[in-house]
C-alpha cells in the first residue's frame, strides 16, 4: 500500500468506514508486525466469505500495511518490487493480456484470471506487463 508521509491507510475509506468485526480479529491475529501479505488477505477473505475489497479495507482501518502481493509489484522490503520485466512466454499471452485492457490497465483480477487460463505463475502474466509497459490496476485489496 502506498500512502503521502503522514496520510493514513483509513483516510480513503471516509471517518465512518466500518469493517467487518470478524474480518478485523481474523487480520489482527494473522497480521505480523502490523503487516498482512496478499496471500494471507485472500485466505481470510475466503475463510470468512467476503470479497478481498472487503479485507483490504478492514486492513487499512487497522493501520496494517499489506505486503508481499502476489504479483510481485510491491511489498518486497527495500527494492519494493519483486517482478522484473520478461518479455511474454507467448504471443497468445500477450495477446490475453492485451485483450484484457481497460484504460490501458490491465486489472489485478484480469491478471490472475490470465494466469490460471494459461496455467503459468501470477508473477509471469506480471512480469509480461512489466516488459509490455502495461500497468497493473486496480488492486483487489484496494492497495493501489
């Protein structure tokens, strides 16, 4: 998640945002440091049967940073990234990819949809976008 210095996560959800009170003992216990990976948003969200918009909202009401996305595109430590540019395996992905464009984005759920379509790893259909020059958004945590 990105934020100005001194802006806080909860600032973009309005001052009467509430979470779900089961979402929010579930994120405090799995978080770490006041800090929840991607991976672990998503199992919670499932586990409780709410959309990943939902858990990522109840995190930024916490104040917890999310990390480690599973795209790789921030959450890694100092370098921030984890995904480096590689071109696309094949021209039907990149074609996928670019099929899947909105506003010469490429959504975050578009992504993992292309991946398991193309059985390959989330962080190759990201890496393509890397290469592409395609920028990856919205988020489905709401991190970006």
């Amino acid at each position: 998640m990105s934020r100005d210095k001194g802006q806080k996560f909860s600032a973009k959800h309005g001052a009467n945002a509430q979470a779900d009170p089961l979402a929010t003992d579930k994120i405090k216990k799995s978080a770490k440091n006041g800090e929840v990976a991607c991976a672990v948003a998503f199992q919670i969200a499932k586990e409780l049967k709410l959309t990943p918009a939902e858990i990522g909202k109840a995190i930024d009401l916490l104040e917890f940073k999310i990390t480690k996305c599973q795209l790789g595109l921030f959450g890694y430590g100092p370098d921030k990234k984890a995904v480096k540019p590689i071109a696309p395996e094949s021209q039907q992905l990149e074609e996928a990819i670019r099929d899947g464009l909105v506003d010469e984005k490429l959504a975050c759920h578009a992504a993992w949809s292309t991946a398991g379509r193309f059985n390959v790893p989330k962080m190759t259909v990201s890496a393509a976008c890397e290469a592409l020059k395609i920028k990856i958004a919205p988020c489905q945590l709401g991190a970006f």
